[in-house]
C-alpha cells in the first residue's frame, strides 16, 4: 500500500492531564501506549463515569512535568524481542510496578515521587475545596475513550486560519501526530473506519473522531485559556478534532515512520 503520510512526532502522557513528554518510538499495544497515562487522580467530586481530577479541575495540572525514574524499563515491554520472534501476536509482558515509578517536577522546579501525600494537596490547592483527592494507577493507558489518539499537523493549521491565533498542536495531546499531503486539515476524518499500518508491523483501526472539550483551550506551557478554539472547533467541526483508534497488531512506531492507509 502506498504511504498516505509519515509520523511527525509521537508523545505519551506518564500523569493523566499532567505535561506529555516527546519520544523518538513509542510501543503500540492493545490497552495504548506503553507508560502512557498510568497514573491518574480522582476526585470525589467527580461523576462516577469519570472519576478524574484533571486540568479541566486544576489548570495548572498541565505545568507539572512527570518523568519515569528508569527510562530503559518504561520504553518498551521487557521481553519484546523475545515475543516478537514467535511471530503469532503475542503480547509482551509489561514491566512490574516498582519499575514503571514516576516523579513529578513542579513548576517552581522542585521534584516530588508522584505517591507524596504533599504533591497530592499541591494539586488540590487552588481547587473547589469539595475535591477530595486520591491517587491511582493502572497497567492500562487510562485515557478517557480509546487507547491511542491521532492528530495531523494540518488540522491544528486549519484551526490556527479559523481563528488568527497560533495554535499549538500539543493542546491536542494527541499520541501520535501525523504529517499528511492535504493541507485542508481534518483529513483524518476520513480515516474513520478504516484501519492504518503505521510503521512496519502496529496496526490500527481508527473507530470515531475525538470529540473535544475546554482542555484544548488550555496552553501547554502556561495553562492559559484561548477560549476561541473551542468555539471555533464546536462551529466549524461539529466539535471533533483528530481521531481515536484501537490497536489491532502491536508494534513499536517510530518518528517518521509511514502511515498507510489498508482499507
């Protein structure tokens, strides 16, 4: 199948709602990206279809930088090569908790290990005062539809026309971000249905378009709100902006690998 564009760059999110950290690959698999979003916090505020305490709660959220204490033992499954090698699907084992710990940098740059009672009431503060706070953690990206996430460079430039401001993609946080031919923006969209090889062995089936909310008026950096590109997605898009998929084959995807449309 011919290339229908090329990964522009690939991001996971160790925190749910906390800073994204780029990476040069990431490993594809069935439950989402390897250490992407296995700590979350929940509130008791929250409904219980969607328990979180996240930026929509507490913007600054976005300013805090978490980072994997042992970055070799967060990159991929531990026996990938092994499991690879039987060439059945098999699904690699993940590493045990212990080696999958995470601390977190504060914006005033100080570091904290992600379980420290006082980085918890850190987060509340600032908060409605009825959140009450816990942490928790899954071997499963706890993301909020599908396991992966996938965006194109163009559809944050056809918002940043609509609306005359910069628009920067990672308000989108997005894990996979492609680069594609048309420059309308939303091409993804037709991709819905369909399933795409991406790299040379991940799989995966785009099933809806990525219905959004006020997170994307946040900015990445300062967690100021732009509230004109949430009108303008709502307007314009029906709003939805980029797209989830299921994985169908794991694998491992690297920056600029090709993406193929397979059906």
């Amino acid at each position: 199948m011919p290339a229908i564009g090329t990964v522009d760059s690939l991001w996971r999110y160790p925190v749910k709602s906390m800073r994204g950290e780029e990476l040069e690959e990431i490993f594809v698999g069935y439950a989402g990206v390897y250490g992407d979003r296995l700590f979350a916090l929940e509130s008791s505020a929250s409904p219980a279809g969607f328990p979180f305490f996240t930026a929509r709660e507490q913007r600054q959220l976005l300013r805090y930088r978490p980072r994997f204490r042992d970055p070799d033992q967060a990159a991929r499954p531990i026996n990938l090569s092994e499991a690879e090698k039987l060439g059945s699907g098999v699904t690699p084992l993940y590493a045990c908790p212990s080696d999958l710990m995470v601390d977190v940098e504060t914006p005033s740059g100080n570091t904290m290990p992600i379980d420290d009672p006082a980085l918890i009431e850190m987060l509340r503060n600032g908060s409605d005062d009825k959140h009450q706070i816990t942490l928790i953690r899954s071997e499963r990206a706890l993301t909020d539809c599908r396991p992966v996430s996938i965006f194109s460079l163009q559809t944050a430039r056809k918002i940043e026309e609509e609306i005359g401001v910069t628009v920067d993609k990672r308000r989108f946080r997005a894990n996979l971000y492609l680069d594609l031919p048309s420059s309308e923006g939303f091409a993804e969209n037709d991709f819905v249905g369909k399933s795409l090889r991406i790299g040379s062995r991940a799989i995966v089936s785009v099933v809806q378009r990525d219905a959004r909310c006020m997170m994307i008026t946040l900015d990445p950096d300062t967690a100021e709100k732009e509230p004109a590109l949430l009108k303008a997605v709502a307007q314009a898009h029906d709003g939805t902006a980029g797209v989830y998929g299921a994985v169908l084959m794991e694998g491992v995807v690297r920056k600029d690998d090709s993406v193929e449309l397979l059906d």
